[in-house]
C-alpha cells in the first residue's frame, strides 16, 4: 500500500540521501552538496519520516545505510537522472531527419509554404511535406493526427498550439 508523506520530499533531500549512500559521512556529503550542516540535518529527518525508517545509522565511520536504504538508492537514483534529464536540451540534426510533415494550407498562402519547402529541403534532405488545402474537416484531421500543421485563420482549437505568423 502506497503512503504519501506527511510533507513532500524534494530534489534536495533526494540528493542529499544520494549523496550520503556514497560516502557514508554526513560531513562529507554536506561539503560535495554546498549544504548547510543544519538543513541536512533536518533533511535526513524529514527522508526519515517519510520512509519510515532510520535510512542510515551511526557507526565509527560515519554512517551505514540501512537495507530499506540499500533498496531505495537505485530508485532515488533513478528519480534524480529523471529529473535532471528534463533540463537537457534536445538537438536535432535536420541533415539527418527522416519524417513527412502534413500542411493543410489557404490557397493563397501555398505559394509561401512553397518557398519555406524547397528551403527546409537543402537542409534536411530526408524531410517531405505533403501540402493540401484547407478543407472543411481540418479540426478532425489535426485531432486524428493526419495533419501536422494548419495555416488557417480559424479560430483557437483546445489542444493545439496555435502561433501567429
């Protein structure tokens, strides 16, 4: 049975129980985390709480991890690359892109999607558009996902992202 903890824990005190699965010492994981003594202090107590467990006991080295601690170090782990992954910029090598874009467009406005076409296409060789024109299921096609983009002057559509050009 899951249990939420009285208060939530955050990335500082998952760091601080990574930190201190390595070198057993609180002193040590204070100086590699830039922490102040007392908030690690009150952050040990507060993973304490919420695990329910001593997580690490005193012993002449320093600390031991107790075996819940043992067993929540590789999901700790985990969360913390989760997180950190999320601040890693996705770059996209556009001379190595396979993908066919579908754009539903006014008549008027295919001569301009033309232009930025035969551009983008110097650049990613492996890329296709497929341009239509707008017609009167436009909403339904974007929802069903058989068009990627829209250049139309409609109104707002709940779940798309909609940019002014």
């Amino acid at each position: 049975m899951r249990k939420e903890p009285r208060e939530p824990l955050d990335r500082d005190h998952l760091l601080l129980f990574r930190t201190l699965c390595a070198p057993h010492n609180l002193q040590r994981a204070v100086s590699q985390l830039g922490m102040p003594q007392a908030t690690a202090s009150r952050s040990l107590t507060k993973l304490r709480e919420a695990f329910e467990d001593e997580l690490f006991t005193r012993c002449s080295g320093g600390l031991t991890p107790t075996p819940k601690a043992l067993a929540l170090e590789p999901k700790v782990a985990a969360v913390i690359a989760s997180f950190e992954d999320l601040f890693v910029e996705e770059t996209v090598d556009p001379a190595s892109l396979v993908r066919e874009f579908r754009i539903a467009c006014a008549d008027h406005a295919m001569f301009y999607i033309g232009l930025a076409v035969t551009l983008a296409s110097r650049t990613a060789p492996g890329v296709t558009f497929r341009l239509s024109p707008n017609g009167d299921d436009w909403v339904v096609e974007l929802q069903r996902g058989d068009l990627d983009f829209l250049n139309n002057l409609a109104t707002e559509v709940g779940g798309f992202l909609r940019l002014f050009l």
